[in-house]
C-alpha cells in the first residue's frame, strides 16, 4: 500500500555558518528510481544564525523541521534524524553545493545552485494536452466538519449537460489531485478517459497536500472518507451531475475507502476498486513485504526473520489501546529484535536510538495504527451498491488473488448481487503493463495506465448508469 517516496519536509533551524553568504533560495534535482524530484532550500538569516525551509515543489510539499544545521569551511550539513535524512554538500568556486542526499541507507548525488532546475522532460505518452476536448474547472469544496477546504478539478464533458460522475479516492501517502508519483499521473489520465467516455470526474488533492488545507499527519482513512462524503455533497450541487449516478472510484488504500463511505450512503449509485484490500492491514503488510523482499532478490531466511519480528510489533500494535504505553513497548521489543538479530542492518549515519524512534514513529502514526487494526470485511459486507474489482496480476502491493477472493467473499456474504472481480493479466500496482510487478519498476515504464484496464473500468461503468 505504501508508495515509495522520499519523506520531504519544512526546515526550521539554526546555521552556524562562516564566510561565504549562502542566504537565499538554493534549487536542486533528486534522481530517485528513475524519477526527478526538485528541491529548494530557502535560508534566511536569524538574530541567532540561520533558518531555512525546504520545499518540494513536485510533492506540493513545505515545511517540517530539521534535526541539525551547520555550515563550516564551505561545507553544509542538513540532518533529519526522525526520517533518517542527511544532506552534506561543499561549496566549489562555482559556487554550487556539490554534495550526496541520503535517507535510509541510500545515497542520491545532490547539488544546490542558485539558478532554478528544470527537470528532464519524462517520456508519459498517455498524459493529455491542454486544451482538452472536454469541459475542466478547478473547484474548492469544504468539508464543514473538519473546517478544511479541499481543493480539486472537475472534468464535464462539455458544459453543459446532466452526467454521470465519479469521485477519485488515491491511495496512501499525500497525493494530489492526479495521484503523481514517480512521474507518473494515474488519475489524470484516468479522469481524461473517462471523460472523453461521457463520464464526469472530481479529483481532488488529499487534505494537507498541494492546495487542500488540513492536516494529512494526524488523519486516518476514516478521516479521508469523511472528506470523500463532503465531495459528494458538493457534486450534488452541481446542475450538470446527475445526483442519481455518482460513484467512487479508489485505488489502493482508495479501495478501502470506497466501500466505508458506500456502506453508509445511499448516494452512491456504484463503486470501483482499483487493487484495494480485502484482507486486515497488518496481513497485508506482511505479505506486501514477503512479495517485495523475494523480487528484491532477499534471502528466504533473511525474510522469514523479518516476518518474525513485524509479526510481532504489529501483534502489540494490535493488542495497545493507548500510544504512549504502545511507543514504549514497541521501544523495548524493537531494540530487543536488534539484539536477537545483530547481523540486521540499519541505515549509515543513524545511532540505534535513532533507528529505533524512527521505526516507532512510522508503527505509532495515527494512519499507521488505523491501517493495521482495519479489518475490510465487516464494511464491505454492508456495501449493497454494484460493485467492480480490479486487481493486476503482478500486483505486489495488494496481491490479486487474496484480496480479490476476500473482497468477493464478503461481499457474498452481506447478500449484494452485482460484483465483478477480475484480475487483469501482467499488470503491477499502478494497473501498467511491466516485467515483474516490482516498484521498481513504475518509474521506468512509461506507460501509465493500461489500455486494457482503462476499458474494463469504463464499459462497465457505462453498464451501471445506463
């Protein structure tokens, strides 16, 4: 469920810095599995040093603190402990930050100029042009509740009409509006098909993320579906939908989503779930892991250890009712893994106690412990709506079979009538045509929707609201 992206963030800290001036913007390109993502360093200067921000204009992300800044005989050291990030970089004549990124383990070439970076341009031969043969206008809607406004794009195809809609759910992590990663844009591409099929779209970006307010950290998907019941509210308000044929469409932890706001509602006409769960998170994860670790090319034995020890902390996370008492039980059976496994490895740079808060931070985020304990069944057996499943068969993240026959299952049991369950043959995660179905991979292909998929989701759609 997981995407693979870089944890990027606001920095807010002090430089203790000699000689050379470096307040002001600084802009660099991260290459990340085939994917550019552009950073900027904004630094200013404090009555007790320095400050600065770091943005990533490609996530819509700003902001979040940094552990330690220094700046010492040209060299520049940014550190964030908790996401296990660090950044050293030396200034040369030219005056450029030469220097290597690092989180995790891994190292990334990183160098800061003053000049703004363009990114190379990525081969996506699906993504469409302005200006669209359809209707396109960027909506905000709020949801009353939470106080947050969420910013998106609503596609007509043309302006005028009465149409079905569909509202897209993407899946974990903050995304936008077109659900990108790794220069990808899956729900943009997705939105122009359906649209030019006679299907209106709202995508919107996640609370917290590029234009929406909110917070994203604190929320759940139980606070994402909330966000999803105020989108419809809003497309209720719109002359050109019609109120009797709005649907969902989510993918991946979207697919969980779907299903919670359809159980409750009696607005929603349909539902699609593109590689979403019908198995408990914590087994998912397992699984997710099994499947990842083998295509990596990890030892069995080096696997099942690892399924070992997350057996384990997802087992207290399962039993806790209380995050404090939880961090600190996690705490102790983590540094007691590492002393059972010696040999397991943790990224350079990072103390013990550092790689060991910074797993008890991911296991004790409220999105985290929510996705763990989540038990998809229970909800989808209320869900009497049609309902289309969609898995790719390469699928590592949610594994097609499993979860499809759990989906299928459930949803026999509440007594609903009309479910689809395909799995779509060689697709990944991302429903594109690839090799192995490894993440590795998304961003080296350069398709980013399968044709085949594209249709499936589209006829039948057309099916449900003729």
């Amino acid at each position: 469920m997981k995407k693979t992206t870089l944890i990027l963030i606001t920095i807010l800290t002090t430089l203790s810095m000699y000689g050379q001036d470096i307040t002001g913007q600084w802009n660099g390109v991260l290459s990340v599995q085939g994917t550019q993502l552009r950073l900027v360093f904004n630094i200013t200067q404090t009555n007790s040093g320095y400050s600065s921000t770091m943005d990533s204009p490609d996530q819509g992300a700003k902001g979040i603190p940094v552990t330690s800044t220094s700046y010492e005989n040209s060299i520049l050291k940014l550190e964030i402990s908790s996401a296990g990030i660090q950044y050293e970089g030396t200034l040369d004549k030219e005056n450029v930050f030469v220097g290597t990124f690092m989180q995790a383990g891994q190292s990334f070439p990183l160098n800061l100029t003053r000049e703004k970076i363009e990114k190379e341009k990525i081969n996506r031969p699906q993504e469409p042009t302005k200006p669209y043969p359809y209707y396109s206008e960027d909506v905000t809607f709020e949801n009353t509740k939470d106080k947050i406004v969420l910013a998106g794009t609503l596609t007509l195809p043309k302006e005028n009409g009465n149409f079905p809609a569909v509202i897209l759910i993407s899946g974990s992590g903050p995304q936008n509006r077109d659900e990108e990663l790794l220069g990808h844009k899956p729900f943009l591409v997705l939105a122009d098909h359906l649209t030019k099929n006679g299907i209106a779209v709202l995508r919107f970006d996640d609370r917290g993320t590029a234009e929406s307010t909110g917070d994203f950290k604190t929320a759940t998907s139980l606070d994402f579906a909330r966000d999803v019941e105020f989108a419809i509210k809003y497309l209720q308000t719109r002359k050109e939908i019609n109120k009797n044929q709005i649907g969902l469409i989510g993918h991946s932890e979207g697919g969980i989503i779907a299903p919670m706001v359809a159980a409750e509602s009696k607005d929603i006409k349909f539902i699609v779930l593109l590689a979403g769960t019908g198995i408990g998170g914590d087994k998912l994860l397992l699984l997710q892991q099994e499947l990842i670790g083998k295509a990596s090319e990890i030892s069995d034995a080096d696997l099942q250890k690892a399924k070992e020890i997350n057996e384990g902390a997802f087992d207290i996370v399962l039993k806790s009712d209380n995050t404090e008492s939880l961090e600190t039980e996690l705490t102790y059976y983590i540094k007691q893994a590492l002393k059972d496994y010696p040999e397991s490895e943790k990224p350079t740079g990072m103390s013990e106690d550092e790689y060991v808060g910074l797993q008890v931070k991911q296991l004790t985020s409220p999105w985290m412990i929510y996705f763990i304990k989540y038990k998809p069944a229970p909800t989808l057996e209320k869900v009497n709506c049609p309902v289309l499943a969609i898995n790719g068969e390469k699928d590592l993240q949610v594994p097609a079979k499993v979860n499809l026959e759990a989906i299928g299952n459930a949803l026999e049991k509440g007594g609903n009538k009309n479910v689809t369950t395909k799995e779509l043959p060689g697709l990944n995660h991302l429903f594109q045509e690839c090799e192995t179905g490894s993440p590795d991979e998304y961003s080296t292909i350069e398709q980013t929707f399968s044709p085949i998929a594209l249709a499936e989701i589209t006829n039948w759609i057309l099916k449900q609201v003729k």
